[in-house]
C-alpha cells in the first residue's frame, strides 16, 4: 500500500503535498481569481453539464471554424490560380459595354483584392492600377472632345473652335461639335479598357511574383525571370514613392509640383538601379544560365513546337476576344495550348536547375482558377444570346439596364474571397 504524500507549509499560510499534488481539504483558487485578486481574461471553463467542445463564447469558436485555414507555406494558393481568376474575369469584361456589369466586375475584383490581398509591396499596386484606369477613361473622353467620332449624334453638348488641317489630314478634324452620343460612347469603350486594367492590377496584388517565377515551366525559365523582374518593377517603385512622399511630409516638404516630382523620382530611380544590381550578383551566384546539352533534333521539334503553340494561342486568344469568331478561337486555343505545353515539355530538358519545395495545385486552386473560366464563359455566351443587354446602344440614346443572369454570373468571381487561405496577420494588426 502507497504511504500518503506528506504536507508541507506554504507562504501564505496553506498547505502543499509533495510532489505538486493538492490535498483533498487544502483551498483551492476560485475560477478567475489570483492570489492577489481577481484575474483579467481569465476564461471561465465550461460546466459539467456543457456539451463537449462548448467555450464561454460558442459564437466565436463557430465563426472560427467556418473560416478559410491562415495561409501558409503549405497551404498557400498557386500564384497562376489568381492570374486565372483575373484573366476570366478580364475576358468577361472584353464581352460587354455596359457600365454597370463593368462596375460590378471592378467590384468584384476590388472585393476580393480587399479580402486576400497581404501587406507585401506588389500588393499596394492596385490602387495606381485604379488610378491608371481613371485616367484612361478621362483621356479617352478628351480625345473624343478634341479629334471628333464617328458616332452620328443629335444631341449637340458644345461646340469646341475648329483648327483647319492641311490636305494631307483629310478625314480628321480638330475640335468642332460634341455630342452626347459620342461621349458616352468613349466613356463606354474607355470604362472597358479601364476594367481590363483593374483586372491585370488584382492579379498583380495578389499573386507573389516571385512564386509565379517558381512555377514557371523549366523551359520558360530565362524568359521568365525578365518578365517577373518587369512586373515587380512597378510595384516597388510605387512604394518607393510612396515612402519618400511621407517621408517629406513629415519633414515639412512639399509633396506636389514639378520641384518635388523632380526631387522624389532621383531616389526613386537610384533604389531601382542598386535593385538591378542585386538581383544580377544574385542570379550570378545561383549560376544562372546554365544549360544542359540535347540534341539537335530535340532542340529544333521543341522550338517548332512552341513557337507555332504560343502563335495559335495568340490567334485563338484574339478570336474569343473579338466580336465575331468565338467558335473557331476557342478549338484554336485548346489545340495551340496543347502543342506549346509538349513543346514546353521537351524544352525543359536544357535547364539543369532543381526546383526546391515547388508550390502545390490544390482543390482551393482549382475553385479559384474555375470561378474566374466560369465567368467569362457564361459571359461569352450571354454576349451570343443577347447582345443588346451586354452592349447598350448610344443612337438613340437608352438608359443602360443591368441583366440579371449576366450579373449573377458575374458575383460567382467572388468565390476566391471564400476559399482562399487567409493572408498572414502583420505583427501591427496583430497587436
């Protein structure tokens, strides 16, 4: 039989038994108490007759766990899925006129940037992507005011001084009468081309750039690193910007006008050399450029292979873009799709490089690359079906409506901002 624990005295008068064991009589703290007083966030346990799992805040615990999972290195989405999602939804807006399926494509984008979108430095982008689409829809208003379109209107707004041209200009005029007809129908083409924008920038805000780099087939590898290292540039030389506005704002300097400009694009463009520096010691390190040796046979199938893949998807791209030969562009673009992916397949061979820790496709990868197909293809085939509600006509001027299936197929690009991982808290928000 096992002898008791012996008690010993405690400082404040209680008693402990040896070996960190409580006797049966000894006071115990009440929940939510110290020994100096009462405890602050102290979570009171559940009763005995609580169901399992129960908290003192069951609403929290099941908003918990019907949240997406934080995103890790694990479980990171695929860096194409976003471009995916953003392509979708872009082509969608290539099929319409209508400003209010334009606006909402805009928000649906700016949504999801807003739900999933991290604190790195590509992802403050999408606000000068935001901008740029504002000043192309003013630019395009202006042309439209200055060099005249070949709108017929009937609504005569002003009438701007006419310039005569030589003979040489025949067919274009400068200045003269403005229409409303003609101005709405620049802000319609010009509020597409802005969409399209806003859409490149989502992507640009939320897929990391230099995963994409990772992801890229073993072929396209020295081609890619130009264009990752182009698509960064910008980026980065927004938060440059950025910092050296506030940081001559906090010392009493100006932040407009010519003077400043001229002031802040010389740092600007001295961090943008030493980045070009760096990342040129760097990939000279990592020994790029190397290649490994294939025949010749193998060398030139791959480049047929590719090069005559890449001018189909081209041609099958620009016939789903087009008003007329949806039909043929998308056959086109699959049997071109194939053809470049065998080619980037033997072309792989050359690159002797390993890839460390390659990032995964996963199913939220998939939802999130099908929600943005989705889109466009519905819109494309409600473009087919009735025209009139995706392109509103200016002669005669008619209020534009909102379509109702368009639309709803539209709110399904909001997928993303749902299955997506989380974006990691920054230690500010956290605290």
């Amino acid at each position: 039989m096992r002898d008791r624990p012996t008690e010993r005295a405690r400082p404040d008068g209680g008693a402990v038994a040896d070996g960190g064991q409580s006797p049966a009589g000894a006071a115990r703290p009440q929940a939510g108490r110290t020994p100096h007083g009462p405890a602050a966030d102290v979570p009171t346990p559940p009763s005995a007759d609580a169901p399992a799992g129960a908290t003192g805040s069951p609403r929290g615990a099941t908003y918990k766990k019907w949240r997406a999972p934080e995103a890790t290195r694990g479980n990171a989405l695929h860096a194409g899925a976003w471009w995916l999602w953003a392509l979708g939804l872009a082509t969608a807006a290539s099929r319409t006129t209508n400003p209010l399926l334009l606006g909402l494509i805009v928000g649906v984008a700016g949504y999801v940037v807003a739900a999933r979108r991290t604190d790195a430095p590509w992802a403050r982008s999408y606000g000068a992507f935001v901008k740029l689409g504002l000043f192309v829809i003013g630019l395009r208003l202006l042309f439209s005011m200055l060099l005249g379109s070949p709108i017929p209107g009937v609504h005569t707004l002003f009438t701007l001084p006419e310039v005569p041209l030589p003979a040489w200009a025949q067919g274009i005029r400068f200045g003269g009468r403005v229409t409303a007809e003609q101005l709405v129908f620049a802000f319609y083409d010009g509020a597409k081309l802005a969409t399209l924008l806003i859409c490149v920038g989502a992507a640009n805000a939320l897929a990391n750039p230099a995963r994409l780099l990772k992801s890229l087939p073993a072929a396209l590898y020295e081609v890619g690193v130009a264009v990752v290292v182009a698509m960064t540039f910008a980026p980065n030389m927004v938060a440059d910007v950025v910092r050296l506005r506030t940081a001559r704002r906090l010392r009493g300097r100006p932040t407009g006008g010519v003077r400043a400009v001229l002031q802040i694009g010389l740092p600007v463009l001295e961090g943008a050399l030493e980045r070009s520096v760096a990342i040129a010691a760097s990939m000279d390190a990592r020994g790029y450029g190397r290649t490994a040796h294939v025949p010749a046979a193998v060398r030139h199938t791959t480049n047929v292979l590719t090069l005559g893949g890449l001018l189909g998807i081209c041609a099958g791209t620009y016939g789903l873009l087009a008003a007329e030969g949806a039909g043929y562009g998308l056959t086109l673009l699959l049997i071109s799709l194939l053809l470049a992916l065998a080619g980037l397949r033997l072309g792989g061979r050359r690159s002797i490089r390993t890839r460390y820790r390659p990032d995964r496709w996963g199913v939220r990868a998939w939802l999130v690359a099908g929600s943005g197909a989705a889109v466009a293809a519905l819109l494309i085939r409600f473009a087919s079906l009735d025209p009139e509600a995706l392109r509103p006509g200016v002669v005669p001027l008619v209020v534009p409506t909102l379509p109702l299936w368009p639309a709803a197929a539209i709110l399904i690009g909001l997928l993303p901002a749902l299955v997506a991982p989380l974006p990691p808290l920054s230690p500010s928000k956290e605290a």
